[in-house]
C-alpha cells in the first residue's frame, strides 16, 4: 500500500496519540493544584500533620467542641477511623507516644462529643526560649 | 512526502496535546487532594498557627513548634506566624489567642536568632 493509499488516518492518529498525552499530562502527572483552599485539599502526608497538630491542641487546650470544628474541615467519612489508624502509624513508626495518646483521645472525642478533658498545664513563667 | 506526513504526524499529536491539556487544567480539572499546608487560605494557616501557639504553651518544645511552622514556610518560620498575628487581629481573635501567638513569636523570634531555625 502506498502513501496516497493510506489516506489521512495517521492524522487521526496523532491526534488521539496527542489527546490521551495530554489528559495524562493534566490529570494524572501536573494536575492542578489549588492554593488557597481549605484542608480537605490537602495531600495525604500535610492531612496527618494537621490532623496531628489538632489533636495535640485538644490535649492542650481540652476544647472538644473547637476540635471536632477543626477535625470537620478535613471533610473525613470517617474521621474517627482516620484518628485511630494515624495514631497506630504514629506508634510504629515515630514512637510518639504523647501524640498517639492525643489521636486516641480526639477518635474517643468524635464518638462521644460531650466528652470533657482537663486541658494540659500551662508552663509557668512561658518557654526557655522566651525573650525577657 | 514521508518527512512532510512525519511532520504533520507530530503537529497534529502537539494540537491533541495541547487542546487536551487545555481542557484538563481549564475546562474539567480533577479534584486531586494535591495541596500542601503552605497552599492554605490565610484564616486556615492563622488557625493551624494559634494551634502550633496552644501546644508550646504546655510543652515549650521549640524544636517541635519550628517543626510545624516550617511546613508553612520553609525559609523563615517566623513569617506564617507574624502573618497570623496580622491575620488574627483581622479576624478578632480573644486576648488570650492572640497573646499565645505573640508569645510564640517571641520564642521564634529567639530561636532563630540563635540559629535553631535552620
């Protein structure tokens, strides 16, 4: 078969070829990222840090209501699991036990929202590091 | 005339590209959950700093404080929490919060000085 045989396909061709390098390039390779947002879009490393952090401001602060509020942005079906599941990662891995203690009480917390916390001391006189 | 269908091959392959392209960033992007805490709007970085500010009130681990702060901006962690105090102030935060984050500051403001922010 010659040239002239063969028609036009292969522009179809590269077309397709061309449509599907392109969907993977802006779905799956550089997706868009959205600044700006809230914490529902966050990667799945940045999620357990402030799903962390929120846990050990319970700890500190003992508000469980103003938790839980934090704990919703998150936008989690089930943020109990989710709490229960990083603070056995956290055991694993890191070690931390204050913080696993933390993920465990907010997990308690999420099924029982009355639940009350006497928050953590504050340090007297504030940090080491404080300037006089 | 085989150069000339290679390089209409390829214009047309670029032309998929870039229209598909287009429609995957523009028209229909995927709703990943791709952002990382720097990304976040400045009310929720404020409220992820006053959290950062409420733990080293009961733990005064600056190492862990800097920690947390770093991720919001890797060069200078007292930036996202001078940006708090603007922003808190902004949305009237209590005298407690916002004396939690200028605490904070200060011992930031300490440590970096002293070369425990690198």
């Amino acid at each position: 078969m010659n040239d002239e045989n063969r028609g036009s396909w292969y522009l179809v061709t590269g077309l397709l070829l061309g449509v599907a390098l392109g969907l993977l390039l802006a779905w799956v390779i550089l997706p868009v990222r959205y600044a700006g947002g809230g914490p529902e879009w966050l990667t799945k490393a940045d999620r357990d840090v402030y799903r962390g952090l929120i846990a050990r401001a319970y700890l500190a602060e003992g508000d469980t209501p103003r938790s839980l509020a934090r704990l919703a942005l998150l936008k989690e079906k089930s943020p109990d699991e989710e709490l229960s599941a990083e603070a056995q990662r956290v055991l694993i891995k890191q070690g931390d036990q204050a913080l696993a203690r933390a993920l465990t009480l907010l997990a308690a917390a999420v099924n029982q929202p009355m639940l009350h916390i006497t928050p953590l001391p504050t340090l007297p006189g504030g940090s080491p590091t404080q300037a006089p | 005339m085989k150069t000339v269908r290679w390089i209409l091959f390829l214009l047309m392959v670029l032309l998929g590209a870039a229209g598909a392209a287009a429609y995957g960033w523009l028209v229909h992007p995927v709703q990943a959950r791709n952002s990382q805490l720097s990304d976040l709007r400045a009310d929720y970085k404020a409220d992820y700093v006053l959290m950062v500010a409420e733990v080293y009130k009961t733990d005064a681990d600056i190492e862990q404080a800097l920690g947390y702060l770093l991720r919001l901006n890797d060069k200078d962690p007292l930036v996202p929490v001078r940006n708090a105090i603007k922003a808190a102030t902004k949305l009237e935060y209590s005298l407690p919060e916002l004396d939690a984050l200028a605490d904070l500051e200060r011992a930031v403001f300490a440590a970096v000085a002293s070369g425990g922010g690198n």
